[in-house]
C-alpha cells in the first residue's frame, strides 16, 4: 500500500510517498514559491538522484499535478500508475477540540478545519488547500488528516487551562493545545520500544529542538502537559520566537514605544528567539561558531536557551514523579553535541550523568547516559512523515 504524505504551507509543500507494506521511503521532496515565476521543485526517488527543476508554478493545485507526475515518469518515476496510491495522509496543525486523533476526512471535517483558522491562521489555511488540491488530483483516493495538536488532548485540566477569566475558555476556546503531537508522539513510543518499557507505563520528557521547541512531559505514554500554548508561541526559546514573556510586555511597548500589536507579534514570532538575542542568526550553527569565536551576544543566546531547557526539564520531572527518560529531537536535538551535553551535564540533580563519548553522535538513535544513571537520557530522530502514514494506512484499512 503507498501513501503520500502531504505537508502543506502557504507557499511551499513537503512531500514523501511511502510503501507501507515495509514502512520505507520511496520519493520524496519540496515545492517552494508557489505562485511565483521562479517556483523551485525538488524530486528525490529512493535510490536515485534528486531533480531540481525552476519555473513559475501558479497554484498548489499545478504544483502537485507536477509531483505526481514525477512519481509515474518512465525514467525517474517509483511506481507504475497513479491508481497505486491508496491512501492520502495531511498534516494538520489544529485540530483544537474538535479533534482528538487522526480522522478520515470529509466535507464536515473540512468545515471543521475552517471553524478553526481563528487559532491558527497561518497554517490551518494551507492545510485546508492541500487537502482540496490532493482531492482533485485523485478523486476517489481517501485523505486523513493527522493533527499537531491531537497528541496533546490528553491533556488534564490544570495542565491546559490558564488563569484567566473562565468564559475566555468557555467562549473563545482560550487555552493551552501544544504542537510538534507527532514528533512527541513519535520519539515517545520509539524510546519505549528501545528501552523495552510498556508505552502505557512510560514516563518521559521529550525535547523537540529545532527551528520550533517543545518540550513534552509524557505520563504513561499519554501527554501530560507541553511548553507550547494557544499558539507556537509560548514555550521555550526557539529560532526567531520570544517563547515565554511577560504579558504586560506588548502593552509596554504599545504605549511607550509606539508600536502596534500586529508589530509586537511579528517582532515576537519573527525577530525574538536565539536570532532576537544574537543578532546573528536563528540557526544554532551558526550561533555556536560565533560564540567560539568569542561573540558574547551569541554565547548568551546559547545560555538563555540551556537556562529555559533546565527548567522545564525540572518542572516536568516533578510534575511526573518518576522519570524513565529524557529524550532529544529535531534539529538541534539530534544534532547538537556540544548543547545537549550542556544541558546533561547540569541534571545531576536528578541522578542524571552524561556518557560524553556515546553524545558524540548526530542524527542517531542513541542512549548518552552512563549505565548507572539514574535516568536514561536518549537522542531518537523524529519522523512525523511516519507517524501521518501509519495512522493514514489503519484508517483507510478499518474502512474497508
């Protein structure tokens, strides 16, 4: 059975065909500029070389009747006819309430979607055209929609309400739903796989690092609570996002500094973050070569981060009571040595000690604890792509 998995944005997508009867990886690759003269599509088929092509693509609609016709070419296509996709899974950002796990999508779902751009209005948009486009290029072919936010519904009150006035809640649906669900879920259940602990029994702390940060406190395999919020933008320091602030700040600056609150968002979610303090860049990299090379602002923006991570690390340990694993993902989780041994090396508190040698590693599935911490403390690459296929290919198999 293959599934194309679809991650669509305003004006570029993500893509990758999988053949779920071996769960591998079969094509995939990006679409950028959309609607634009210089549109860039990029093609790799498993095993082959990557296809760079640069011309205008006008509509998300065009843009995938090109991928697809890349995946039937005689010479560079992966399977023989269109007929042999099954199955179309999308990644969703919000669900908000309405959804509590993958669903098969339909014209309810969709209004659905709808009802909820107000929560996310930058990514609920894109995703509601993907999945449009995807139905036209294959009519007949189900889609399923796999939620961001979906992991986190387990969610107990105290962990999702703020203290503001309940009808905030009740009416406008204020509250914390969190985000990166397939990347928390994903890393969780592997390193319960690894480790040979029971999901249902499995207490973890999961670090999604990246140009986006989360952090997830795993009870039982369920999440328990999360650093995002309402929106992306709470949480940990990230990229060019503020992560937690004062909520008088944008007040401040609106009566003293003459901004206007669409000016303090976009400084907040564009400007703030690790390129906010560093001035130099939102990529780690390039911030860790700064600061080596004596850049005090970047040595800070690499200190405010470790600060943020220790201390949710710290809060989530007490509020699980028993901690089997911490665990590193994403970019910076997977890849950033010298960081995650910062932040290791300052958990000792929880009987946590850092195996320096097995840390020297990017991008693998690896244990960098000692055999006697008290703690395993693991870096598990994500795979979001997977997780929207599994979940793509059991609910178009229930249907029969």
């Amino acid at each position: 059975m293959f599934v194309f998995v679809l991650n669509c944005g305003s004006s570029s997508f993500k893509y990758q065909l999988l053949d779920m009867s071996n769960e591998n990886r079969v094509a995939a690759g990006l679409v950028e500029r959309i609607g634009m003269n210089d549109s860039i599509l990029a093609y790799e088929p498993s095993g082959g070389e990557k296809v760079r092509e640069v011309g205008a693509i006008a509509d998300h609609e065009s843009a995938i009747k090109r991928v697809l016709d890349k995946l039937v070419d005689a010479k560079i296509g992966v399977i023989k006819s269109l007929s042999d996709i099954k199955a179309v899974g999308h990644r969703v950002v919000h669900g908000a309430e309405k959804f509590s796990g993958s669903v098969l999508i339909n014209e309810d779902v969709i209004e659905a979607l709808k009802e909820n751009i107000p929560l996310a209005p930058l990514h609920n948009p894109p995703n509601i055209t993907g999945i449009q486009a995807m139905m036209q290029a294959l009519p007949g072919v189900p889609n399923v929609g796999v939620f961001d936010t979906a992991f986190h519904a387990t969610m107990p009150p105290e962990s999702y309400l703020y203290a503001v006035p309940y009808e905030w809640y009740e009416k406008h649906h204020v509250r914390r739903y969190g985000f990166h669900g397939t990347s928390h879920r994903f890393v969780s259940e592997r390193a319960a796989e690894i480790l040979g602990i029971a999901k249902d029994e499995f207490n973890c702390i999961t670090c999604h690092m990246g140009n986006g940060s989360s952090f997830t406190a795993v009870k039982g395999g369920k999440s328990y609570d999360t650093s995002m919020g309402m929106t992306p933008l709470e949480g940990i320091v990230m990229g060019t996002r503020s992560g937690d602030i004062d909520a008088g700040i944008p007040k401040f600056l609106a009566d003293n500094n003459g901004m206007t609150f669409a000016d303090i968002d976009n400084a907040l979610n564009k400007k703030s973050g690790l390129l906010g303090i560093s001035g130099i860049s939102s990529d780690m990299r390039d911030i860790e070569n700064a600061a080596n090379e004596g850049n005090e602002r970047a040595k800070l923006a690499i200190d405010v981060l470790r600060h943020r991570a220790l201390k949710y690390i710290g809060a989530y340990a007490i509020e699980l009571g028993r901690v089997d694993a911490i665990i590193f993902t994403g970019g910076i989780g997977e890849n950033g040595i010298s960081f995650r041994a910062s932040v290791v090396e300052r958990l000792t508190a929880l009987g946590i000690k850092l195996d320096a040698t097995a840390n020297n590693s990017r991008g693998k599935e690896v244990l960098i604890s000692t055999s006697d911490s008290a703690v395993k403390v693991m870096v598990v690459p994500t795979n979001e792509e997977l997780v929207i296929a599994r979940d793509t290919r059991d609910i178009v198999s229930k249907q029969g």
